[in-house]
C-alpha cells in the first residue's frame, strides 16, 4: 500500500516540479548560451540574466544563483540548443517566448558590443521556438529600447 501511495505522488506531484524545473533550467541555459558564445563572460551580460530569471520566472536571488550555476554546467554539455528549445515550444505560450527572445537580445547588448555569433544563435533560437521575422525584429527592437 506504501508503494502504490509513494508512487502515486511521484507520477502526480513530483512531475509538474521536474517540468518546472526543466523549464527554468532550458531558460536559463539559452541565455547564458548568449552569454558564453562571444567568449566574453561579461558582469553586465551576467546581470541582464539574473534580472531576467526574475522577472520572467518569478524567482528569488538564491534561486537564480543555483539556476545559473546549474544552467551553467548544462550549457557546457549541450551538443545542440533543440533540448532547450524543446523544453520551452512544450511549456510556453507565443507571449512569453517573446518575452525570452527579447530578453535574449538585452543579454547580448549588455556589454555595450553586439557580436554577430550573439545575433547568430538568437536568430537560431528564434527559428527554433517557431518566432516569425516581423516578432524576431520586435524583440530585437524592444530590447534596443525602440
């Protein structure tokens, strides 16, 4: 009977947590990616990521402290963005996906310098969350405070 009860909460209560988490991990990881991908991990870039994990995923400092260091060693194993991007076409609407790409863009202009292997993997990512080029331009746009 314990065995039916605990597997009971682990398909019906300790799943929608692993989604979360693999949600916020698969945001996490796509803009640290922008980060990491000019080869300059700057503080301004570091600072846009952590403001954006709090607005967007409504988290705490400490939690988006453990979330980049998480996100972090899973950007360094990644061999392609499509298991973030998966994570994020099965959990989130075309509002906040948009919402992600333009805080993509604000991550890459942080430092002041717009490097064109950041513009790159952003256009990727938008092809991979299935963002049309007029909401691509928008973002990029939004986050230039246009």
């Amino acid at each position: 009977m314990i065995d039916r009860i605990k597997s009971f909460f682990a398909k019906n209560v300790l799943e929608p947590e692993e989604t979360v988490a693999s949600e916020q991990l698969a945001t996490a990881a796509l803009l640290v990616e922008v980060m990491v991908i000019d080869g300059n991990l700057d503080e301004q870039e570091l600072a846009s990521i952590s403001q954006t994990l709090c607005d967007i995923l409504c988290l705490e400092a400490q939690q988006v402290d453990e979330l980049l260091r998480l996100s972090r060693e899973e950007v360094a194993e990644a061999t392609s963005l499509y298991q973030f991007t998966r994570e994020i076409n099965l959990h989130f609407k075309l509002e906040k996906k948009m919402d992600l790409l333009t805080a993509l863009w604000r991550v890459a202009y942080a430092d002041g310098h717009l490097d064109k292997h950041e513009e790159g993997i952003i256009r990727r990512v938008a092809d991979l969350l299935h963002i049309r080029h007029n909401e691509y331009i928008r973002c990029k746009l939004k986050a230039r405070g246009e």
